[in-house]
C-alpha cells in the first residue's frame, strides 16, 4: 500500500518566538501541509480513518504505511504520545526511515523535549544529509535550548540546501538579532525579504531593524513597502509618523524649515491625531514667521489633547510674537494651571510683563523660573536688567557676576556689569567690564558707545576734581 498522506506535515502553532524590538520573531517549522482540512467535518473524517487503519494494523502489524499514516492522523488530533508509538513502530520495521525521524523530532518539539527532538533530526539526516527542513527545525530546536551558535549553523547549512528557504533566513536574523550582530541581522532579514516580498510582518521586522540601527531612510521605504501590501498596517503607519516627525526634528535643527513642515506633514498624513508633531509643525510655522498658522496648529494639538502643556506654552510664544499680549498671559496662566512648575511658561509671562512695563510682576516670574532652574543664564539676564532699571544695583551686579561665573564668554553679561558699575560710581571697573565685552565681541555696538560715554566720563571727573583743587588754591 502506498503512503497516501503525506510524510511530512506543518506543524501549525508550534512556533519558537524570540523578543526582539517589542515585536516578536516568529520561526515557523517547515514541514508539507496537511491534505485535510481542520473543520469539523476533517475531524469525523479523520476518526473514519483511524478506525480503518487501527483496523490494518491489527490483521498486519507489520504494515509500514499504516503505522505511518496512523502517526499523523493521531498528530492531528493531538494524540502525541499515540503519534510518537507509530512512528517508533515505523522505525522499527525499517530503522532507516528518515522522514519517521523527522516527525518525530517535530512530535518532540512540540512537546518541549527539545534534547529527543535534536537525537531524532540528527538521526534523520545521518540518513538524508541534504534534507534542508530537517535542518532548519534542528535549528529551532537549538534555538529553544538556547543554543543560539548551533542553530545558526543549522540554518545556515539548511539555506546552503535550499537557498530559497525564506523561514532560515528569518530565523538567522532574529538571532543574529538576538547577539547584536546587527549588520548580519539585517543581511539575513533582506534575503528573507527577497523571496517572500509580502509578507508584512517580515518587512515590518526589517523596517523596525533599520530604524534601530541608524538607517531611518530605509525604514521609512520598508515601512512604506508594508503599506503598499496592507493599506491599514496600523504600527507601520504609527512607525512611519515617528519616523517622518523624527525627521522633521532633524531638517529643523539644521535649519531646513520647508522641508521639516513637508516631514511632519506626512507624519500626519500616517497618524491624524499625532500631538506631538502639530505642536513641532506649529514651531516650524514660528521659525517662519507663519505666526496665524503656527496658531491654528497649535490649537489642533491642544484639541486633540487639552492638557497638552507645551502646545499652552508654544502657543502663547505664538500669540506673544503677534503682540497679542493679553491673549498670551490667559494662556501662559493656563500653562501653569497645567503645571505649575513649567519654567518656560514663567520666563515667557517675565518677558510679557516687561514688555508692559510691568517689573515687579516681572521679576516675580524670572524669580519662580530661577528657583526652578537656578542656572538659567537668559532668566538671570533678564531679572538682573530690571533690577538695573528699578536701580537695585547689588542685585544686579550679583546676577550678572553668577551668569559670569557659568560662562565667562558672554559678552552681553560683561556690558551690563559695566552699566551697573558705571551707575555705582565704579567707572574703572566699568571700563575694564566694556573692554571684556569687546574682546569677546568686537562687533558690540552697545559696549563701543558705552565705553566711550565711560572715558567722557571719565574724564569730566578727572576735569571737575582738577577744577575743584584750582578753586582750593
């Protein structure tokens, strides 16, 4: 009788999953699929089978074939342990059945018996040595005793067989993955992907491999390729929005302000309700001076999330920019209702307040910000002029020494400390002060005109004290 079901099946769910990425890598066991389907109906059918083989069985035990057919029927009604009599039955009419082997280490396999799975594919190949799927779930079975090294080598050899066997290279990958050898990770994963070009979670897996190795371009076509397959792949959009914000962040910084509003177009082309990204989109708007649309962006991120700080924050920059000072106190105060820690959002109500002549209140918002963020250079500038202007000179003297102190190279620091010096009556020290701002910025208007009024006076001084000692005489 001939073998009228197949000699190997697919072991369906009985799968090796490795972390990677906060996705998982799935390595499938490779075997033929079943003739039968899994309905109900498959089922019935399979237990009419049984009956007549456990039948041929009984009046010729030493019918290779039934055995052999019996061994899957009761695989596929997961009666391993009956499945795994069969096949050793088989073994035992002809010891040199390969495939009876093979099954047996997917049997094992599936039961977690990874050391009889490993023996049982070992002995398959000492009989077929250019088996290619044997060897790629030998390689699973290592995998799953951790023996990343020797299933490696097993998949290698399976793909030296079989150089099309997509399932090898994916699971090279996830290892390779798994030791940090990225490069040879992605090699493995793009072979993969050259055989089998639509398979989404392959690609995605290979999208998210290129993003974590610094090759975003990639990532973006690769997630893009899952897209043009499946239109709704809900994480590669997702992916692609941080991917195309990301870049939008980085053309940004370079000072590409059109091609960083294209990038977080398309982000939100990927991902509607991206908060974020309105609220970067609506920063490039300000560089640009696109201030009504950096408003409108800023109230879409703030209507996606209305506790959303920083869009409070950035749109009062916004409203600040248009001189629209009332509107941008109501939403700094909104800000700080949010958190009422934001130091951005004190700074930015100090500098409104100053620009209305309101110094007290002023200096009573670079106050908060500097209990805050106590080295904050621009909010100390800041505090320290008022304090000049309200002529509270020791303040102000000790705010731009402790901006001084952090960072010796700042011009504008050294000019004010000669204003301050030059309104104590300390008009060498002012002098000495201008010439520091000078010498770090040689193109400072203000420290020029305020040297020379500090020599003038200077020297009206030197006059008035000669004038003095003349009238003395």
């Amino acid at each position: 009788m001939s073998k009228n079901l197949q000699k190997k099946w697919f072991v369906q769910g009985n799968t090796i999953r490795y972390p990677y990425f906060g996705m998982i890598g799935v390595s499938f066991f490779l075997c033929l699929k079943l003739a039968m389907s899994a309905s109900p109906e498959g089922e019935i059918l399979d237990r009419e089978i049984m009956k007549k083989y456990q039948k041929i069985v009984l009046q010729d035990p030493s019918n290779l074939n039934a055995h052999f057919n019996l061994g899957i029927l009761y695989y596929r009604n997961a009666h391993l342990d009956e499945a795994i009599r069969e096949f050793n039955k088989v073994l035992e009419i002809n010891p040199n059945d390969s495939e009876a082997y093979y099954n047996l280490g997917n049997i094992f396999n599936k039961k977690a018996l990874f050391d009889d799975a490993i023996n049982s594919y070992k002995k398959a190949l000492a009989m077929n040595p250019r088996d290619a799927e044997v060897f790629h779930n030998l390689g699973n079975a290592y995998a799953s005793k951790g023996m990343i090294n020797d299933a490696i080598s097993s998949y290698k050899k399976a793909v030296e067989i079989n150089p099309k066997l997509a399932e090898s290279y994916r699971s090279i990958a996830y290892l390779y993955k798994k030791k940090g050898q990225i490069s040879d990770s992605v090699s493995s994963f793009e072979k993969a992907a050259n055989f089998i070009p639509k398979d989404t979670g392959l690609l995605f897996d290979l999208a998210s491999l290129y993003e974590s190795n610094g090759s975003p371009d990639n990532a973006i076509l690769t997630y893009r390729r899952v897209l043009s397959i499946d239109l709704n792949h809900k994480e590669a959009k997702n992916r692609l929005a941080m991917l195309y914000n990301n870049k939008g962040v980085s053309l940004a910084l370079q000072g590409k302000k059109d091609e960083a509003i294209v990038a977080y177009k398309e982000a939100l082309q990927n991902k509607e309700d991206f908060k974020e990204v309105y609220n970067n989109l609506g920063a490039a708007y300000v560089d640009k001076g696109m201030i009504d649309d950096a408003i409108a962006t800023y109230k879409k991120a703030i209507e996606i999330s209305p506790n959303f700080g920083e869009a409070y924050n950035n749109l009062g920059v916004a409203y600040t920019k248009n001189k629209a000072y009332d509107e941008a106190v109501s939403i700094f105060k909104k800000t700080l209702s949010l958190n009422k820690n934001h130091a951005g959002a004190h700074f930015n109500l100090g500098v409104i307040y100053s620009e209305k002549g309101m110094k007290p209140e002023a200096i009573d918002e670079y106050n908060e910000v500097l209990r805050l963020t106590p080295n904050d250079l621009l909010a100390l500038y800041n505090r320290g002029v008022l304090y000049l202007e309200n002529g509270r000179l020791p303040d102000a003297s000790a705010d731009m020494k402790k901006i001084i102190e952090h960072n010796p190279k700042l011009a504008a620091a050294h000019h004010m400390l000669g204003d301050v010096y030059q309104k104590e009556g300390q008009i060498e020290d002012a002098i000495a002060e201008y010439k520091r701002a000078l010498e770090i910025s040689p193109e400072l208007q203000e420290a020029l005109h305020s040297i020379e009024e500090a020599y003038r006076l200077k020297e009206k001084i030197a006059k008035n004290k000669t004038a003095g000692k003349a009238k003395q005489e």
